[in-house]
C-alpha cells in the first residue's frame, strides 16, 4: 500500500521533522523512548527486548514504517532446496586493483568504512553486470561494514540452510546515476550489496560444501583482517559528551502499527527523512585505503542473489543481495576488536550484537548461480 503522507496527516500524528535520510548519520544515544519525533534524536537498538528493538524499528519513526514490510525486507534465511539456479551474469569490477582514499567512524551502532568520494570515474571502483538489474547499470563503491551477534554461532545476518558464520561483511554501492549513497538508498534499484560470510582463523567450522560437491577453500583475508584489528582500536570509543543535548528530552509518544510496512513517497522521503550532516571531526582517514578484493571471496563464482532491503532502518527496499557461498576468515584479533567498539550507550557492541534477526516475507525468490 503506497502511503503518501500529507501534512494533514503529520499534523493528525502530531509529528515533526528535520532534514536528513535515513540511518547514514551517526545513531545518537537513547532517550528510552518508544517514539521519536525528530529524525535526528530517532534511536534504533539490537535490544530485542525493548521497544527500540528490531520488532518494533517500523514505529520508532514515521520515516522508518517500511522496517514493517513482509514484502523484501532482508536479511533472509537462503533455503538451497528452494533456490533456483539460473546462468547468472558474473558481477564485473572496473577499477579493481585500485585502493581508493576512504575514513572510518564509528555511527554509534557499529563502526563502518565509507569511501572518499569522488565525480572521476577514473578514481571510483564500479560494479556492473549484476543479477537483476539491467546490464549497462553501474554502481560505485561506497560502504563497507561488519555485522556479528552476541553468539558467535550466530553472528551473519544472512544465514544458509539455517546456518550462521561469526560475521558477516557487506560492501554497499549505489546506482551511479545519483549523486551518493544517500540520494541512491530510497531510490528503486538504488543499491546493491555484497555479502561475505566472515569466520575466524584457528576456530573450527563446518566445512562448506555446494550442492555439486564443490567446496569452499575459505580465504584468509589479511588485509581485511589488519584494517579491523587497526581501526577498529582507532574509534572503539563512542563521544558520547557531543551528544548530550539529546538526552536532555523526556517526550515520549506512540506511532501505531497500522502504519508499520507503508511505502513512503520520494518527495516525503527527500523533504522530511532526511538527517543532519556528520561531525566530521568523528571520521579517522584509512591511509591504506580501502578495496572490495580486501574481502571478497575465492570462489566469487558462487553466490545467491535476491531483491532485499537495507538491514537497519529506514529499511527501504532496495536492495540486490548477492550472498557468496564461501566465507573469507579474520584474525581472533581482528574479531575481538570488533565485539569491543562502544556503541552510542557505551556498552561494548558484544552487549547485544549487530544483527538484525531474519525476516518473514510473503515470497521472496533466491537464484543461485550454481
């Protein structure tokens, strides 16, 4: 159902808004809250407890109702007796072996590597060629993340045959046709995303094998693994002095959940979901750069793909999962750095993990390339 949200009926839900869009900018502190009325105060958690928590994301915000969809919300279990296989167009990299200048923050709910942007295709690392968008469609590196759980059993956001990895990294890029990743995100097709299963070296996991008997031959990621273990340390304390003034509100409210799963209009979105500008006094420079080979698989010849939404909110669906088979691992250390950062509570990310739980949708069709 298309929910084109008049002032009549912002004013019925006595909501008020900021600029911004969606979840890019840093995730301020809790006010305890069930309800946010400004976009930039809005506060999402992994507490699945509490009514900040991922149930409950689609009535935090009005900008966030479709984290409510059954439609394509991600991530999804990958069923591989209900795949279906299909000759997949190989993704294509252009500018590969490029490292390209990128910084790292941490967004008060995990720490995320963004690439510097630039307007020359020559200095951009493209992807193209991908499963269910049009060929000559061309997507720029933007992002690269990490999510993991309090279990490290259960720490992907996707899982395969109900089986989970410690981690999982996702490498974001969005249609080039816009201008950046926060133009791109509510826009049809906008993204696509990359996920790698991520395990720990030394650890013991269960082998994988694909249904042609064909196993994976998990890739130690080194570069990854020295970026996480470096970084990580570098902005594993969250400020939480610079975000005072916005614990210094005690309103409260409810936004009901017939609204949960609605589809906002582009103007709505563009006009009225949009967030303040960083402090870029946040952002550290990764000097090394940053390149998707640091973790992208052996056998990227094996993946799922699926048309699927953002894993936090505002959850819009538009998304193109391609899910690789085999994982990549880390150092301990590498992992260990990561379950320490401070989230925006100041409590250690371990607390509650990164990950959003699976999705129920009505049907969502995975194809495999194998």
């Amino acid at each position: 159902m298309e929910v084109l949200l008049s002032f009549f009926i912002v004013a019925a839900l006595s909501v008020t808004f900021v600029d911004g869009a969606g979840y890019l900018q840093v995730r301020p502190p809790t006010l305890g809250q069930c309800y946010y009325e400004d976009i930039n105060t809005a506060h999402f958690s992994y507490n699945r407890t509490f009514c900040e928590g991922p149930a409950y994301w689609c009535q935090i915000h009005i900008c966030w109702i479709t984290c409510g969809s059954n439609k394509r919300q991600s991530p999804i279990n990958i069923d591989t007796r209900k795949t279906q296989f299909r000759l997949l167009p190989m993704p294509k990299f252009y500018n590969l072996h490029k490292r390209v200048p990128a910084t790292i923050k941490n967004n008060g709910h995990a720490p995320e590597f963004n690439v510097v942007q630039t307007k020359n295709n020559k200095d951009r690392i493209i992807l193209s060629n991908v499963p269910g968008r049009p060929k000559d469609k061309k997507y720029v590196f933007a992002q690269l993340h990490v999510h993991f759980g309090r279990d490290e059993t259960q720490g992907s956001e996707h899982c395969i045959d109900n089986i989970f990895k410690p981690m999982e990294a996702h490498l974001v890029f969005y249609d080039l046709d816009y201008g950046n990743i926060g133009d791109a995100r509510s826009k049809k097709d906008g993204l696509v995303g990359l996920g790698v299963m991520v395990e720990v070296r030394g650890k013991p996991q269960k082998p994988t094998v694909c249904k042609n008997g064909r196993k994976c031959k998990p890739r130690f990621a080194k570069r990854f693994s020295d970026l996480m273990e470096k970084y990580y340390e570098q902005v594993r304390c969250f400020p939480l002095e610079q975000y005072r003034d916005y614990i210094n509100n005690d309103r409260f409210g409810f936004l009901g959940e017939e609204y949960c799963g609605g589809t906002l209009s582009q103007n709505y979105i563009q006009n009225r979901c949009k967030k303040d500008p960083d402090d870029n006094s946040l952002k550290v420079q990764v000097t090394e750069g940053l390149s998707p080979k640091d973790v992208l698989p052996y056998d990227t010849d094996l993946f799922y793909t699926y048309g699927g939404s953002l894993t936090t909110p505002p959850c819009y669906e538009t998304v193109q999962w391609i899910v690789y088979r085999c994982p990549i691992t880390v150092s301990s250390q590498a992992f260990n750095m990561l379950q320490f950062v401070e989230d925006s509570q100041k409590d250690e990310l371990i607390k509650l993990g990164v990950r959003r739980p699976i999705q129920k949708n009505r049907k969502v069709t995975v194809y495999s390339s194998f």
